[in-house]
C-alpha cells in the first residue's frame, strides 16, 4: 500500500460491498467502506427483510383467523380485529435497525472502517467523500470498487410497460 490511504475503499455499504470488504480485510488489507444510508442495503433496509416481517405478521393473523380453531382457540374475525400497526411497524424497525448493528459489529471484527457519506471520484484512486454533517474527506486507495447497487431499466416496446414490476 504505497502512498495510499486504503489498499481497498468500497463505496456501497449493501450485501455485495460487505462482503467485498470483510474477504479483502480477511488477506490483511486495509479496508473501508463508504456508505451514505444504513448498512445493508437495500435487502435489509427497505426491502426483502422489512416485508418478510410484515409477511410473517399476515401470516400469523391467518393463522388465527383460519385455522386457530383446530387447535382449541376461539379465532376466527374477533382473533384478529386489534392489530396495533405502530406497535407492527416499531417491531420492524428495531429488527432492521439490530441486523444494520450486526454488520457495523462485523466491520469491527473484521477491521473494516466504517465511512459515512458520500463519495465522488476526483481521479482512479482518489475518492472526495461528503460526511453527513457536510465536511468532506480526501481519501485514496490502491482499488476501489463501486457497489452501490442498481435501479431498474425498464425497456421500451410494446406491451413492456404493462407487464413489469419494479420495487422503484
């Protein structure tokens, strides 16, 4: 690592730049990674893990609703009638903020650090990185992955608007 601040920066804090980053600290490199939201990315925060929580909680008001009463339970309508959503959404929330503390616990273990920002190429090994109170950094590295993710292309043409669904 001559002359750099970083053998390895990754810019994108979701499941491929984690991963990027704890194997490249795993061969004793010196590793960050710049990420601007939670860690995560989009799977954990707003995605795959929010909605299978909210799926499990459906599931277990059918349950109750639907089959309850196999087992000896009065369930039916009035078994499901006081959901308290802001107690549903909290549950979520907590359990999307702990799994955001695991990763940060894992770059810790790993000796990944954990930059928060923005980042914007000044050169091939020179990243600007805009901090969250408005400060900016100058950080280099030898490699730097982007792994920030994508967004959906949705092609033109006849009949493709109508059968495509997008998370966006």
């Amino acid at each position: 690592m001559s002359g750099f601040d970083y053998d390895y920066l990754v810019i994108g804090g979701g499941s491929g730049g984690i991963a990027s980053a704890k194997r490249a600290a795993s061969y004793g490199k010196k590793v960050g990674v710049i990420e601007k939201d939670r860690l995560g990315g989009t799977c954990v925060n707003v995605g795959c893990v929010p909605k299978k929580v909210m799926w499990s909680a459906a599931t277990i008001a059918d349950a109750l609703k639907h089959d309850s009463h196999h087992y000896g339970f009065s369930g039916g309508e009035d078994a499901v009638k006081t959901l308290d959503w802001p107690k549903l959404k909290a549950a979520r929330d907590a359990y999307v903020k702990r799994l955001n503390g695991i990763y940060g616990n894992g770059f810790v273990k790993a000796g990944v650090d954990d930059i928060r920002g923005e980042a914007t190429f000044v050169d091939s090994n020179t990243l600007e990185v805009k901090g969250e109170d408005g400060s900016t950094t100058t950080l280099t590295a030898e490699r730097i992955l982007v792994a920030t993710g994508g967004r959906p292309h949705i092609p033109a043409g006849e009949g493709v608007v109508e059968n495509v669904i997008s998370s966006d």
